[in-house]
C-alpha cells in the first residue's frame, strides 16, 4: 500500500494543479505568454525560410518583450522543450529534452538581459550524486513553481554500473542570484 501511495501521490498532485502552472510544450504552442503579460517566449523552426536567429539545433527558443518588441535568443533544440513561467512573470524555467536519454531543466532570470542557471550543472557540483550521474539515462525536470524562488524538480534514470534505478524530488531555492538543492526523497535501486 505505501509503495502504491509513492508511486501515485505526485501523479495526483500533479493531476490536481492548475493548468498554469504545469509545463507547456513549446512545440505545440503558439508562445507562452508571462502571467504579467510582458514577455512572450515562442521558438522559431528552420525550414526554406530564412532564419531570425542564429540557429543551435532544429529550434531556436527565444524570449520576446512585448512592451519594447526586442527578442534575445535564450537556447536551441532538436527533439522538444516545455516552458513554465513563475507566477509574478520574472523568473521562469524550461526543460530541454535533449535527447531519448537525457533532459535538463534550465531555470531564467532577468539583470539587464534574460541569464540562466544550468540545473544539471548546479546539481552535480553540489556534491553526493556523482553516482546519479554516472547513468547512461538521466532526466532533469522542473515539475512546478511553489511561489516565485523555488522549484519543484524529479530527477530519474537508469541503466548505471552501480546504479539500477534512481528517482528523486528536490526543492530548488533560489535566494541572491544561487541555488540551494533540498531532497524532499529518493529512491534508488542497486
């Protein structure tokens, strides 16, 4: 019964929230607009026409203020990406799925241009999961805001030397500009 309620507890959360504030595939999206109305972040996919910009992979995801029309290129992307903006509109997150193996979640703030802080790469200079990523499949995704300076992440995967199976769910903080990672649980299998 317990292991039930592990596996289908953050299905039902997930389940229970409201539709904006669950990822949106940038693929099947015409843009996502910030909840303040600002900015509006769309991608642009290459075919015969001319480019807008500088192409990094099959999509490029750019961030558009609708105030000043400018655009900044944030990342490109070959398969599919998700968005998700923080409730206030000044910080937002997007998962790149890079891959059939691999995923990372990449969380975005504004000091005069739009930067971000690369989750996989924070994480694991964090210590105490070098083990997690040794796995030839690992996926890093930011799940849900819980007000404006934290995330919800699952981390996953499989398939290690040492590792069988591993699932987690942290709490990203972000407080002055760093990021501070809180397991809220994990499982692992050997």
């Amino acid at each position: 019964m317990r292991k039930a309620l592990l596996v289908f507890l953050p299905l039902l959360l997930l389940s229970c929230a409201r539709k904006e504030d669950l990822p949106v595939n940038l693929n099947t999206s015409a843009g996502v607009v910030s909840p303040n109305g600002r900015y509006t972040i769309g991608k642009e996919t290459f075919g015969s026409r001319k480019p807008v910009l500088k192409r990094t992979g099959n999509h490029v995801c750019y961030i558009k203020d609708n105030k000043t029309g400018n655009m900044q290129k944030l990342f490109g992307y070959d398969r599919y990406a998700t968005v998700l903006w923080s409730r206030n509109g000044e910080r937002f997150l997007t998962n790149n799925y890079e891959g059939s193996n691999i995923s990372n979640c990449y969380l975005y703030y504004y000091e005069g241009e739009w930067k971000c802080d690369d989750v996989w790469q924070k994480l694991k200079g964090g210590g105490g999961y070098d083990e997690v990523f040794e796995l030839s499949h690992l996926y890093i995704e930011g799940q849900k805001w819980e007000g404006d300076n934290a995330v919800v992440l699952r981390v996953k995967g499989h398939a290690g030397e040492k590792i069988k199976t591993y699932e987690a769910f942290f709490k990203c903080k972000i407080s002055d500009g760093k990021l501070a990672f809180e397991c809220l649980r994990q499982r692992t299998k050997r």
